[in-house]
C-alpha cells in the first residue's frame, strides 16, 4: 500500500508499506491533512504498559519508591486487587492507546517482555534490558546480564527515586556494580547529590526524566544540575499509577520547569532517545520507518484532542474520524472513541478496552478529557 499524506502548509511524505517511500513515487491515494505539521512519532522512554489502568495511588510525599510501593500495598490492596482483575492482553493494550492519543510511537516497556509485542501489536516497543530497581529486582544480577536477545542492550533501572540519603546512594552503588556506563539508562535519577551526577555524566549514562510521576510521588523532580551537567535526556510518562497522562504532559510539565532547552526537550523524545535506545533515527526521510504523527499544534502546546493522526509502521491506529478513508483502505478496523470532547477513531479493539478499563477506574478518564 503506497499512500501520500499532505498538509495544507505544502509538507508531504508518501507511506510505502511500514516505511517512508520516494517522493514523487506514484501512490494508490492521497490524504489532505489540513492545517498542521507531520512529524517522527514521538519516543516514551518510560512506562509500565500494564499499569496504566490503575488509579493513581498512594499519600504522598513519600521518602522513596520503596516507601511508596510498602504504603500501597498495605494500605491500598482492594483497589490493587481490583485493577488486577483486569486481563493482562486488556491491559497491556490500553497502556498502547495511552501512548498513541500522546502522539507516541515507540515505548519502552519498563516490565517483562509480553509475547504481545509483536508486528500486530498497536504501538512499536523499544527492547532495552530491564531491572525494576537495586532492592526490588527478584534477581538483580540476571536482570542486569539480560538474556541472548538483549544483552548487548541498554540497560534501563529505576535509580534514585527518592529524595532520601538511600536514593543518593543508589548511583554509587549501581557504580560498585558495573553498571554505570554509557549503556545505562537510569530512570528518575531524583535524589542524586553532585557526586551522583558527576558520576553519571563521567560514564556517559542517560537518565530518563518523569516530571508528573516524580511530582506526585515526591513533590519534586530530578534537580536542574543534573540537567546542567550535559547528561543525555529522554522523556518518559511512567505509567497512570503516578504520571499525570500522556507524553504530552510530560512535555508540557519538562518544559515549565525551564530546566532544558526545547531543542533539547524535543531530542528527548526523538533523537536522543532513539540513539541511546538503539533505534533508527526519526526522521521525515525516504527509508525511515513511517511511525508517524501529524499534530494540529506546535508539540508544547498539543493534547491528545490535537493528535490528528498517528501512523505505526505505516499503519494508522489513532486519529480524527475524517481519515476513517485512511484506516479503511489500510485494512485497520476502527472504532469511535471520545478524545477532548471530539469524536476521534482508533484500530480496533483499543475503544472496547478503554471502555473496560473506565469501568474499572473511572479515574483514568483524565487522559481522555
Ligand atoms: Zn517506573
């Protein structure tokens, strides 16, 4: 299936199959966008897909994850147990409609590898190496070596997540373990003191920065000399348990803080990531993979109502109801679901999920609002 799409500004990129094909090549149809501008999909570098359905949980602030996670489950166990009703398949697809109404279209999965994940699968998955954290890992030095298929990868763990004298420590003691390098990816990287910092930028490690889900648990963020030190960056929403919504969140609260530039805050969901992930460039360029967004905003200002269409290796899975053409002749079965008050469509069956999932925690309507 070869297909153009155009925006009203001129842009145009033709979809060849799950890639970006020649310009000028003959194409079966042509889709006027309207006004707006394409771009790469956007890069999540953190998030739980099968959490996402939870309500946010927890009194905090908290001292550390480790707190927190201690606090839910003693004092949150029925709304646990409830959400764990939910099935894993359900859930692991609505943690992929979370990120495509964001505008994303590749994720890191921060849990086990789910055999889901494959072409079929709505949302393309970075595969990193995974450790949950240095204390609630179940066997930390396995996790780290990864298997056949990952263990040349990054490795990406929860690191400081706390504001505590143990969360500063956390660097150090990943140090004493190897693992500080420049394959490391450490998410939150919150409690870390100058010595942290100078440690990971020293090893070249990247950190991947959650602003919604830190304030939350913590009432602060990762502190701005980290970001001063030069460290790489990424965005990651963290999963609805604790972020706020969609990478466009995340976005937007990154941006407020004034810690990084917006050159920089867009590299960290675009070529940053992809280079410290291990993936393709994204780029608009022939032979590029088509994870595509077309945005009706600038990115700092878009929510998922100005999300116009999202195309996952060339397949479109989330956009406005006057592309139904699009999904129809992709062969994509769609259904309707309320996005910011506007009817919009997505690849069946991540409507009937969502509906699910509302049922079970009304809360998570936030990201549909
Ligand atoms: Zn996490």
């Amino acid at each position: 299936m070869k297909f153009l799409l155009r925006t009203s500004l001129g842009e145009t990129i033709t979809i060849d199959g799950a890639k970006i094909g020649a310009s000028g090549a003959r194409v079966q149809f042509a889709v006027d966008l309207g006004h707006g501008h394409l771009r790469p999909g956007l890069i999540n570098a953190h998030d739980h897909l099968y959490r996402n359905h939870y309500p946010r949980l927890g009194s905090p602030p908290y001292r550390s994850a480790y707190e927190w996670a201690k606090d839910i489950h003693s004092r949150f166990a029925p709304q646990i147990e409830r959400a764990e009703a939910l099935e894993r398949g359900d859930a692991v697809l609505f943690g992929a409609l979370k990120n495509l109404i964001g505008g994303v279209t590749c994720v890191v999965h921060h849990d086990r590898w789910d055999a889901s994940f494959c072409n079929r699968f709505p949302l393309r998955l970075a595969r990193v190496r995974v450790a949950h954290s240095l204390r609630l890992e179940r066997n930390l030095t396995e996790a780290i070596a990864g298997d056949r298929l990952t263990r040349r990868l990054a490795l990406s763990i929860h690191l400081a997540e706390g504001t505590d004298r143990e969360a500063a420590d956390e660097v150090r003691e990943a140090g004493r373990k190897g693992i500080v390098n420049d394959q490391l990816i450490a998410v939150h990287a919150i409690g870390v003191d100058s010595q942290s910092i100078e440690l990971l930028r020293t090893a070249k490690a990247a950190v991947v920065w959650c602003p919604t889900s830190n304030n939350f648990l913590f009432g602060r963020t990762t502190p701005p000399a980290l970001f001063e030190a030069g460290i790489d960056v990424l965005l990651g929403t963290d999963s609805l348990l604790t972020g706020e919504g969609t990478l466009l969140d995340e976005l937007r609260q990154a941006r407020e803080t004034g810690y990084i530039d917006d050159e920089r805050l867009r590299h960290a969901v675009g070529t940053v990531a992809a280079r410290r992930l291990g993936l393709q460039e994204p780029t608009l360029a022939p032979d590029s993979a088509a994870d595509i967004v077309f945005l009706r905003r600038p990115l700092f200002e878009a929510h998922p109502r100005d999300v116009g269409l999202v195309l996952v290796r060339g397949k479109p899975r989330f956009g406005d109801v006057e592309f139904a053409d699009v999904f129809d002749r992709s062969a994509v079965p769609v259904e309707p679901l309320q996005v910011g008050g506007i009817p919009k469509l997505v690849a069946a069956p991540l409507a009937t999920v969502a509906a699910k999932v509302l049922e079970l925690s009304p809360e998570c309507t936030r990201i549909f609002q």
